[in-house]
C-alpha cells in the first residue's frame, strides 16, 4: 500500500432502498476468445496489428489443464463466451451432418482457421463439467458471404445441429462480433453494408429458432469506443428495424481505454487514467444510448449484454491491466452496468493478455479474479437506486445490492490514491471485506481483511472468511474497495 501524503477525506453514504431490478445468476460472465481456444493471433509482446489482431499467435488452450479448471470452476454459475475477432474468419469443420446425409463437409478454402468437431465437443464437456453456459459467435464476416453478399448459413446450420444433437450447453448464439468494425477490418470492399446485416440477423435468428428452440439470438456486439461512440453505427438501425422482432439480447462490447500496442487511440491507457469518476461514468452513457435505440422498436423489451468489457482494448496495457490498478475499475464498472440496467458483462477475458483474470502462462490468479469472486458471494441479485454520497469530491464510488433474504451489501470505492476516506455508513453495525494491494498499486498481489491472497490459500480464505463486524464507520485505505454487508 502506497503511504498517505494526505489526512483521511470524509463521506456519508445512504443507502436507498427503492429497487431498481433483478440480475440473473450470470450477471458477471466471461469471454475466453476464439483465437485463444482454437490457437490463432492473439496479444504477445509485439506491438502494432494488421486487420485488428495481433501480429503474435498462440497455442490453442489446454482444456485438460487441471490449473485452468482449479481456478475457472468457482466463478460458475456464468456464461461463457467463444467469441472475439477471429470469430468472423473461422470455419466449421464437422465433417458428418445428420440433415445432410452425414456427407463430408470439407471447410471453405477461404477460412484461415477450423473450428473442428472434436475441439467444439472437448470444450462444451469441459464447460458442462464446471456448470457453465456457453454463449457462441457465430461467423457473419466475409468468409460466410454468397457473390451477391447476403449470408451463407450453411456452416452455421451444421454448427448448430451437432451442438443440439449432442445436448452441449450453448444457450445463447451471437450474430459476428464487432459488425460496425467490418470497414475497419477487412476494407470498404469486403464490408458488409448495415442494410444487408439486418436481412441476415433475421435470417440467422430464424434458424437458431428452428434448429435450437428456446435458446437466444444476440447481436450485432458492436464495437462502442470511449467518447466517440459506435463508428459505422449498427445499434440504432437494428433497434428500429422489423429484424429487432427476432433480437432476445442486444450486445455491445466496450473498452475504455486503448493499450499501447495499438496505433489507433482515443485515450491512451495510463495508470491513473479510470481513477477519474468522468472516465468511469462512460459505461453507463453507452447504456443509454442502448437503451435509446431500442425504446421505440420490436425489441424494446430485449435484454442488453456487454459481450466483451476489458480494462483496455488491444489485449490490455501490460503492468497496469494485470494489476491491482485494473481492480477498482472493474469493481466499479459492474456496479455502474448493473446500476444502468446491464443484463450481463462478460469479462475479456478469463485468459489471456494482460487483461485476462487468469495469466496466460500458469493460470495463476490476477487481482481481478479475486475481486470477481467476492463480487459474485457478496453482491445480491437485487439492484437498488444509487446510494447518496455526501463528501467534498467525487473519489468514493458507492452502489447498493440485497439478496431476497433481506441482506443488503454495499460495494464502495475509495479512488483517492494517496489518502484514506472515513466513511459514514449510519446503518448501526455492518460487516467488512476490505480488498486492498499488496506492494504498490501496480501490484499483482491482493489482500483480504489484512491477509493476502495467494494462489496456494485464496481460494479457502475468500470461502470462510469472517467479515470483521464494525460499528459508525469504515476506514478504507487509500485504493481500496470494500463489501459492506448490514
């Protein structure tokens, strides 16, 4: 912990008790990226990308790793995602179709990776053994396009029909990723224009409705940048469009910063740049607009998921996002998304990058894994109004949720880095989990009520750890971020 330059700033926080909505159990939920599972381009030590990946590649993940599923099974129940950019170049290379006769299906010549049968069955049992839900992105990009540019579902209907006959558990299935980006990625030649995605969403939902009932239809995952918004807009059009009849969830994917290893920045990852409350707010300003773009369609009654939330775009900014720096925003933003009506936030991602909960190397824990954790055993399904924050600035972050127990808990954020907030809770007697670093802010190590957490005793002392029961107010060192319980 950095030493105090500054005496303690001073707050009241009330907590409301009006009810804003009810989250679902996968709230918080997770990516683990195409490019990670198959073994694509994916973010190393290079710096630069062509087409919007990385000049890096990687190995496809050891899903019989038992470190990988020591530490990915306590954060189920969520749903987990296979998606990102390489998502719209793959192919799918089961090579029987039940429907089809059970004729070889070779995959097309253009697609420069295959998704085979036998990595798609080890996943979903690795998933179904942790209890997870998976959420799939299926290709929209131009690989799948007919000469005359409409959608060609052919791999997508063989995708869907082994999945259903072998009872895997996606739920979910996401119509390309990052659609707006197309121009960006592939060229104004290979785009595909807005008009013809929103034939196709139509087209891709009915399928999944008769070859998958009962499972969701997603999209467009568009790209939203910090301050400027959604280039190449696609939310609006959709949520105006007849095709929004067949939209279950609508996704977006939000980064608010921009690591260094990308030449396209609109803010620069630093490591004070989401300490700033006006930065942080800027999640919930992209809910709006959502929320906006469907109020007036046949899918004003759809759900909104942010299908990729990373703490900075291009794989994370190395030294800050695998830190404890990245922890306070991470906590924050789940209070700000929930707050602002967010269905779901799946975290870029589970590995991989600096911005992965887990590193990429040993699966070790990151600070945000941790955090993840206590989010999802203290934070109630309940969401309330914002609580009242009384105080001489705008450094503390407070938001409110109860379990249907009646069990109200308030996650509060203490951005000052170099001064301690007293704060004034005023509910009589509470209990405590304080999560502050260990070694400096740009730490990799983390601590629970005074102890560290470590990859040999995390996991035991997050599950029987005893709040520490306190009375008036809390002293939250300078960084730090608390559950209190009353």
């Amino acid at each position: 912990m950095t030493p105090e330059k500054r005496p303690p700033a001073r707050y009241r926080v009330t907590p409301n008790p009006v009810i804003l909505h009810t989250l679902g159990p996968n709230y918080l939920s997770l990516t683990i990226d195409t490019s990670v599972l198959i073994g694509g381009h994916w973010w190393g030590e290079s710096r630069g990308t062509k087409e919007g990946l990385s000049r890096d590649t990687t190995l496809p993940l050891d899903l019989e790793n038992h470190e990988l599923a020591k530490w990915s099974a306590p954060l189920a129940p969520c749903l987990i995602r296979v998606g990102g950019t390489e998502a719209d170049r793959i192919g799918y290379g089961f090579h029987h179709d039940a429907e089809a006769g059970e004729v070889p299906v070779p995959p097309a010549s253009g697609e420069p990776f295959v998704l085979k049968g036998k990595l798609w069955e080890q996943f979903n049992l690795w998933a179904k053994k942790l209890a997870f839900e998976v959420l799939f992105t299926v290709s929209a990009g131009p690989e799948t396009r007919n000469p005359d540019g409409s959608w060609d579902s052919t791999g997508a209907q063989r995708l869907i029909r082994n999945t259903v006959r072998k009872g895997y558990p996606v739920v979910a299935w996401e119509f390309g990723n990052e659609f707006n980006a197309y121009p960006f990625l592939y060229g104004l030649q290979r785009s595909v224009p807005n008009r013809q995605y929103l034939k196709d969403f139509a087209v891709f939902a009915n399928l999944v409705r008769l070859l998958a009932p009962g499972t969701l239809t997603v999209g467009p995952a568009s790209a939203i940048w910090p301050l400027i918004g959604e280039p190449n807009p696609i939310i609006p059009a959709l949520g105006r469009s007849p095709a929004a009849a067949f939209l279950d969830v609508l996704s977006f994917h939000y980064y608010p910063q921009q690591s260094s290893r990308g030449a396209v920045a609109i803010r620069r990852a630093k490591e004070t740049t989401l300490l700033n409350a006006r930065n942080l707010n800027g999640a919930a300003r992209w809910m709006r607009y959502s929320k906006r773009s469907l109020s007036r369609g046949p899918a004003r009654d759809a759900e909104i998921w942010l299908t990729e939330a990373g703490h900075a775009l291009y794989g994370g900014q190395p030294g800050v996002s695998d830190t404890w720096l990245s922890t306070p925003w991470w906590l924050d933003q789940l209070g700000l998304l929930a707050q602002s009506g967010a269905s779901g936030v799946f975290r870029q991602s589970l590995v991989g990058g600096d911005y992965g909960l887990l590193d990429p190397k040993d699966f070790s824990p990151r600070p945000d894994y941790f955090a993840s954790l206590l989010w999802k055993r203290c934070m109630g399904p309940q969401v309330h109004l914002p609580p009242t924050v009384v105080g001489r600035d705008k450094r503390l972050r407070a938001y409110h949720h109860s379990h249907a127990n009646g069990t109200q808990t308030m996650l509060v954020i203490n951005l000052h880095r170099r001064r301690s907030s007293l704060v004034d809770l005023g509910t009589g007697t509470f209990r405590v989990q304080l999560l502050e670093s260990v070694g400096g802010f740009a730490s990799r190590r983390i601590a629970l009520n005074g102890a560290e957490l470590t990859t040999s005793t995390g996991l035991l002392r997050i599950r029987k750890e005893k709040p520490e029961t306190l009375q008036g107010e809390i002293k939250l060192p300078p960084l730090s971020c608390a559950f209190v319980e009353f």
